[in-house]
C-alpha cells in the first residue's frame, strides 16, 4: 500500500520523529513523508511513533491508498525532494 503521514508535534520531539519516519518513509517536506510500505511494517512504524509522541498535545495522520498510481500530486512551488530521485 501507499501512505502519505503527516505530523504536528511538539518542537521539542520534531526531531526525533523525523529520524524515526526518516528511516521508513521518503521525507518530501518539512512534516509529510510518504511511500510503498507493508501493512506489517505500517504497524510496526506506528508502535515506534507511539513511543515518541505525546498523544496529549501531538498528532499524527496516516492516508492509506491501496496503490500509488491512484495517487495525483500537484506540487506549486519549489518541490523539496523529488521521490523519482531516491535511491
């Protein structure tokens, strides 16, 4: 499946969550990461992000699509990594 994450937490956690999703997913701008992932490995990525976050004041959204081809991305402005070119 394809998903695209985005978070909102807390400056002082940005960072950690960052490396942690850096690890996973391909990073495309400041807190949106998106990628192929296993629906095992999804599981595994949200246990690891439960253990960083503050669900109190944090947040975390996971869109799900069943294949990036049914994905359209419209970019305006400069585009901050191009996922065509990660290895």
């Amino acid at each position: 499946m394809y998903v695209v994450l985005v978070y909102d937490v807390e400056q002082k956690r940005v960072n950690k969550v960052c490396q942690y999703l850096r690890q996973h997913l391909h990073w495309v701008q400041r807190s949106v990461f998106e990628g192929e992932i296993s629906e095992g490995r999804l599981e595994k990525v949200k246990a690891g992000l439960r253990r960083v976050i503050n669900p109190r004041y944090d947040s975390v959204y996971i869109y799900r699509v069943r294949e990036r081809r049914w994905v359209e991305r419209e970019v305006l402005g400069v585009e901050a990594v191009e996922l065509d070119q990660i290895i």
